[in-house]
C-alpha cells in the first residue's frame, strides 16, 4: 500500500543540465507521474466573467478534490500568469479583500493572475471540517492542487490567453514549502518525446520562473523543504527567488534567512535571490495592505523575472498530437 511516509525518486537524468534526481512523496509523485504522462488538453467549463473581468472557476485534482479558483484574466496574449497561494487557515479571498488587493494590482500590471483555495481551505474543505485535519497526506497532495492549476493555465495558454513558460508564485506561510517542492519538480518534468532529442522535445514543465515567499516556513510535514532547496540551486534551474519576513517575529527570520542561505550558494544567486526585511510584527499575507511599501518591490521584482523574459509564446501540446 502506497504511503506518503515513503518517498520515490522523478528521474530526470535523460533532461540535459537539469538535477539527476528530485525525490517527492510517494502518493503525491506516482499521481503526478500521471499528469505529465498524459496531454494536458481538458477544457474546464468556463463561468461568465464579473463586471471586472474576474472569473469564479473550479479546478479538479487528480485525486478528485474540487478547487476554487479566482482568475484575473489578461488583456494580452503573451502576458506572464501569477499564482498567488494563501496562508494556513487562510483562502484565496485574502488576495482580493478590501485591504489587501494585490491580485487586482499585478492583474492591472499586466499579470494574469490566479488564487486557489488549496485543499481543506476556504470552499475547498470537501468532508473535512478544515485546515486543523491536515495531515502530511494532505501537506504532500498540495503539488497535485497546483498541478490542477497548470492544467487551467495550459488551457488559457493554449487558447493564447498568457504565457504558461512565464509563470510566477507568491507563497505565504505554510504554502511557501508547497511552491519550493512544487517548482522543483516542475523543472525536473522531461520533454515530450516529439524530438530527435529529448532536449529538443516540447517541455512539459520548466515554467515556474519565480518565487516570491512571504514569512516562509521551513518545515511542514509531509514534504522535504531541504531537498527540494537542493534541487533548486543546480545552476540549470532558472528560477528568481524573493523572501519577504517581518524582522520583529524570531521564527520568521530564522526560516527566512535559512532558506536565504541555502539558495545563496547557487551560481549567479546574486542576481536571482533576494531577501527583504521588514521592521514588522506582521507575517505572511499581514505583509501586504499595511502601508509597508513592499508591494511595489515584489511586482518588480516579477516583472524583471517573468514579464521581461524573451519566451515567445509556442504550441505546448506535444507535436504527435497536433492536427
């Protein structure tokens, strides 16, 4: 019987320049493995936008956990994609409240933007009676919420809606170690084999190419946040990295600086890693909204590592499938 206790190995060894191995739980990289073996190509049935445009969706996870999605569309078709992932306890409301807009404003700077509700929050509960009953089942299952996302990104990609290669995370609190595992095995997904090469194949993943983590945790169960860091700091991986903590709370700055210096030691982390502290008591989500003017310093800080990349938009279905 498959147990998330045990851990299984994505091998990316064929993948040029990419990490040999990125181990993840067991339950949660077998139904992975699943995703990326197959095109993703389902199309979500689509509600009508509000008056701003906003559109309420539901994604599916693989194990069959309904997600509701808040999505910010684009107004042009190579626009980068932010996932905006909330707190424990938390939803995807915070994002968009009277306070905090912070979906609003990076959709305004040219951001598609999405917030979810992760599994056993928000109007994601199913049975369960909330985020007190996570289990590290739960904490490991989270990749496959995100997955559930990409699929919905793919499909507005597809429709040449945003730029799925140019996607970005905001992570706070408990969801930061969710976004770290996650990017690491999105960028050790292997090409389609469409190609001569497997470098030449159509990727299926090394598209995270951000992450902004708000007072990150450092240790949730059911994931390996030192593993996944390892993985991250091979030079191929691509991927820019903001922590954001409040200097006056002592377990926010350990986190935050730990993580810090274990990404610090990849080559050229000069230019992609990044801290900024804050004189606050203020964790997570609490950063944004409170007149600490940080919220310009992340949308550039995306806007250099997403929107100003040179990726132009490509057919991501694998060319044996294409008409």
């Amino acid at each position: 019987m498959l147990c998330c206790g045990h851990l299984a190995s994505v091998d990316s060894r064929a993948r040029p320049g990419l990490p040999p191995r990125v181990r993840l739980p067991l339950a949660a990289a077998v139904a992975m493995l699943s995703v990326v073996s197959t095109p993703l190509s389902a199309q979500p049935a689509r509600n009508q936008p509000g008056a701003q445009g906003i559109v309420e969706e539901t994604v599916t996870t693989q194990d069959g956990w309904r997600l509701p999605i808040t999505y910010y569309p684009a107004k042009q078709a190579d626009a980068p994609v932010a996932i905006l992932l909330h707190m424990q306890g938390d939803n995807r409301l915070v994002w968009g409240d009277r306070r905090n807009k912070f979906a609003g404003f990076l959709n305004v700077n040219g951001f598609a933007v999405v917030t979810v509700d992760l599994r056993k929050h928000g109007e994601a509960k199913g049975d369960s009676a909330g985020s007190s009953d996570l289990t590290n089942r739960d904490y490991a299952a989270m990749l496959l919420d995100l997955e559930a996302v990409k699929q919905f990104i793919f499909d507005e990609h597809q429709n040449k809606k945003l730029n799925m290669a140019k996607i970005a995370v905001v992570a706070a609190g408990m969801s930061a170690p969710v976004a770290i595992q996650w990017t690491a095995y999105d960028w050790a997904k292997r090409p389609y084999n469409d190609a001569p090469t497997l470098a030449a194949g159509t990727p299926r993943g090394q598209d995270v190419k951000c992450l902004v983590l708000l007072s990150p945790q450092d240790d949730v169960p059911g994931i390996s946040v030192p593993r996944a860091l390892r993985a991250l700091r091979e030079p191929a991986i691509q991927c820019a990295v903001l922590i954001v903590y409040g200097q006056r709370v002592s377990a926010d700055e350990r986190a935050a600086k730990d993580i810090h210096r274990q990404l610090g030691s990849r080559r050229g982390a000069e230019k992609q890693i990044a801290i900024e502290p804050l004189d606050t008591p203020n964790r997570g989500t609490d950063l944004i909204g409170q007149g600490l003017q940080i919220e310009t310093r992340i949308k550039d800080f995306l806007v250099d590592h997403t929107q100003k990349l040179d990726i132009a938009w490509r057919d991501r279905r694998s060319r044996l499938q294409r008409d």
